[in-house]
C-alpha cells in the first residue's frame, strides 16, 4: 500500500508539473519562435497599392541586426520590378530604415537588412503582393543567416514540454514503455514520428537518482521538445534474516553487538551488512537466565527505507556440572571400609550456571566389602536442567595382613604415669624379640603415627627396623589408645615381618593411663 500511495503521488505530480511548465512564458513579449513578423498582425493599406503596415509594435533586441524577407509568390506582381520596391520600419527613438529590397532571383527571395537602436519598431511600408503566399518573414540575423522560411508562432505557442515519470526500482521501464507514454502530433492531429536527440537513462546503471529523456519533434518547419524527467526511486526496505536460529550457553553469553555477526543483511540497491544494524530493543543484556530473550534490530538504506526484525535468542545450560576428585581409591584389607558418605566426600561437582550440586552413586560394586580386588563404583551430578555427568572410580582392596600367630602368653599389665617414650618402646619390643629367641641389634624407629596422639583414642603404628642374623627385617606395632572410666588401656600389638619372614609374633601388653 506504501508503495501505491508512492507512486500515484509521483504521477500526480509528473502530470501537474508538465502542465505548468506548458504554459510558461506565456506572457513573453519576445516571439517564441524565429520568426518576429506575424501576419495577423499586418494591415493592407489602400494607397500606395500592394503594401502593408504592422498593427502593433513590434518587440525587437536593441543592436541587433535583422532581416526582412519575401519569397516570390509572396511578392506576387511586384516581382516584375523589384528595384522600385521600397520598405520603411519606424523606431520608438525615432530612427527610420528606409531603402528598395535587394533582389535574390537566383532563390526567387527579396530581403531587407536594418540593425535596431530601439526595443520596439514600427514596418510602416512593407510590399504584400496580394496573393495566397504567405512566405515572408522577420529573423534575428543577416540575409546570409536565412536557413528556410518558418512560420510565426504565437506566444502562448508551446515550444519545449516538460514532464516526469517516477519509477520502482524494483520495476523499471524499458525505452518502448517509457516512448509508449509520449506521442506527437501534427497539427491536422495525426500522430507523427519523434526522435530521442538526447538520454541518461538508457546507458545508466539505473540507480536510484535522477535522469532525463528529450524528444524532438518538426513539423510545418517548427520544432519541438519534449524533456522528461526520470525519478527511480527505492521503496524496497533492507530484508534482515536469521540464517540458522541463535542458542547461546548461558555461561558463555556473549555481548549483543557480536549476536549482529550472527544475522545476514540484504538490500536491493546498497550493498549492506550487519554492521549496518541498528538495536530499537533488548531484553537479552540484562538476562541472568536460561529462556527465551528478544532483540529489535533495525536497517536502513541510503534511500531511507526501514525494515526491522525482532530477533528469538535462547539461553541454554546443555553442559552438566564438573566433577572433581580421584579416579581410584586405594585401601588395605585391615582398614575400616569406607561408608558410601565417606567415599562421596571425596568428590566435588560445580556447575558453570548452578555452582556447587551434589553427587550420588549410581553405580555401586564395592559395597564395603573387605575382600580384596578391584572394584567398579559410579558416581553422577545433574544441575537444574538435569545435565548430568557421571564419573567412573574404581576402588581397590589390597590384602596387608600376613600369618597370624596365636601364643600362650600371659598378658603383662604395667602401670606408667601417661605414655611410653621411644626408648620404652624399643627395649619393650627388643626383650619380646628375645622371648622369642630373635637375637635383635640396631633397633630403630622408622615413624611412628603414636607420636602426638598418645592422649587421642585410636590406633597408631609404630614401624621399627633391625637386624638379625645379618639380614635387616622391617616390622611394625600397633597400639591402640582406648579410654575407660578408670583407666586408658594401650593394647599394644606386635607384628614382626620382612620380606622373607614365614614366622611372626603377637604379643598384646596393656598400659594404664589417667583419663585426661
């Protein structure tokens, strides 16, 4: 519809400007054509016979030189002595040119130069030869000038019509459709050929712009123009398109000038991209989460079309939280088990939209078992939009416990004040050795876990090193911290081992210690 309202203002005013500019100079005194001499406005006089004076002044240019000519049959009779043919012309400032017409037999013409002083002159004697000849004629020049006999045109006489024509760009004319528009005629009304002398439209890229078509037409030796305008004009808007639908992960929002890159922007004149994108709304920016968001682009041509699109951006979360912690666990056969919460503290999930989540198991082989082996455990974290994933952990049982030898010792009990020192534990242990007719040099404490925790309930190893017969074993106690009401018993266990020991010693002694 904005097109059609366009364009039908385009014609009307294409119309209403032809018709203007047909009546301009309507009131120019000057003739329009070359011809100044108009016979209607010649009066025969009754004496001297065979001539004629002009009515009303005539409109001349000042210092111009002029020229009067007759054809033959014009003249009539008088042709039979020319030489006795005079003319007189009359100037305002009282000037006068008066003289006998000089003789062109050769082209049967007779003529009369003069040069004005005046704007306005007066032909009191001019020859008329009574006859149905109407060749006579005034022109701005010299005899030598005269290129034909034209008639007076009257000054509301159109000489140049002038008109315009809009066009779509999207819909061009060809030259026949727009000469389709235009026809001559001649003065009997039938329609006669015209010739295009002049045209900026035919070799143009036809852009949007201005251009111009001139027609000339002759006839009865007058000729005429027609100059048309040619307005293309774009009223196509720029088209903005969504080459594929725009989903953004929500932690990896980007900012709304570089979704621009994302649209395609065409145009059928000017040549046109995203940069040419202009933002009338976003309710995108300020988004903090997942859904659906709008942005309002606009574009606009160099001809001042619009167009714009209201453009869908969907803020997703598709990536499921990151766990973090060990893909293999490993424990001994003597440890406790570990609880499914133990395990699970051992790990941590993070979502890049939710932040910290929990974690689960979902698959599950191990189950405390304290046989040993390799057993298989999956645990899984899901965030708000249920993305998940699983992680994989193995968790490995490894048998530590080596032969078991039972004896029938009495337990010793021994009062101490709090703790046993290193020393007390060393020659505590030589002397089981040598119970048990292990003959024992260079005992040492390797570590001991008992250090420092001597008043924490538990159980701590102690591993010691010494030599016998030439070989050096490697062995460790363990003493267990136990409160009572009245007393803290240490159970202390002795294992001795090396590498190639086949034969061991369990021996269990009780330290009593204050309740701290």
């Amino acid at each position: 519809m904005k097109k059609i309202m366009t364009f039908v203002l385009l014609c009307f005013i294409f119309l209403l400007f032809g018709k203007l500019n047909s009546n301009a100079g309507q009131y120019d005194s000057l003739p329009k054509g070359k011809n100044y001499l108009s016979l209607s406005n010649i009066l025969l006089l009754e004496s001297p016979d065979y001539y004629a004076q002009t009515i009303e002044p005539i409109r001349v240019k000042n210092n111009t030189i002029y020229t009067l000519v007759f054809d033959f049959d014009y003249l009539g009779q008088l042709t039979m002595d020319l030489s006795s043919v005079f003319i007189e012309i009359e100037e305002d400032s009282g000037v006068n040119h008066s003289n006998y017409i000089i003789e062109d037999r050769q082209n049967e013409r007779a003529y009369f130069e003069f040069t004005t002083s005046d704007e306005w002159i007066h032909i009191a004697y001019m020859p008329n030869g009574h006859t149905n000849g109407y060749n006579a004629m005034l022109y701005e020049g010299t005899y030598q000038d005269f290129n034909g006999f034209i008639p007076y045109i009257n000054s509301s006489e159109i000489m140049n019509y002038q008109g315009l024509i809009p066009m779509d760009y999207d819909h061009l004319l060809t030259i026949d459709q727009i000469k389709s528009y235009v026809t001559a005629y001649n003065s009997q009304g039938h329609a006669i050929a015209y010739d295009v002398i002049s045209d900026s439209y035919s070799a143009s890229s036809k852009l949007p712009g201005a251009y111009q078509m001139t027609f000339q037409v002759t006839h009865n030796l007058i000729t005429k123009k027609y100059i048309l305008d040619i307005r293309i004009f774009d009223l196509t808007g720029p088209i903005i398109s969504i080459p594929n639908l725009i989903e953004i992960p929500l932690a990896e929002k980007i900012d709304v000038n570089q979704i621009k890159s994302l649209l395609e922007v065409t145009d059928n004149v000017d040549i046109m991209d995203s940069a040419n994108l202009s933002i009338l709304n976003d309710t995108y920016t300020s988004a903090t989460t997942v859904g659906i968001y709008y942005v309002l682009f606009e574009a606009s041509d160099q001809s001042g079309n619009k167009s714009t699109l209201e453009v869908p951006i969907t803020l997703v979360d598709k990536k499921g939280p990151v766990i973090s912690g060990p893909q293999m666990i490993y424990l001994y056969t003597t440890d406790a088990p570990l609880s499914n919460s133990s395990i699970l503290s051992k790990y941590k999930a993070v979502d890049d939209v939710d932040g910290n989540v929990s974690v689960s198991i979902s698959y599950n082989l191990y189950n405390q078992t304290l046989t040993p082996g390799i057993y298989q455990m999956a645990i899984s974290s899901s965030d708000a939009q249920l993305n998940t994933t699983n992680k994989n952990i193995t968790i490995h049982v490894i048998e530590n416990k080596g032969p078991i030898f039972e004896t029938n010792e009495k337990i010793i009990e021994k009062s101490v004040a709090d703790t046993m020192t290193d020393a007390e534990i060393i020659a505590w242990f030589k002397a089981q050795l040598e119970l048990s007719g292990i003959q024992a040099t260079n005992l040492n404490i390797l570590f001991s876990e008992y250090k420092d925790n001597e008043k924490q309930s538990g159980s701590y190893y102690v591993y010691l090193s010494y030599e016998s017969n030439g070989l050096t074993e490697i062995t460790r106690v363990r003493i267990d911290v136990v409160e009572d009401e009245n007393m803290i018993p240490f159970t202390l266990y002795i294992s001795i081992a090396s590498g190639l020991l086949i034969a061991g010693l369990g021996i269990t002694y009780y330290v009593k210690k204050k309740r701290i």
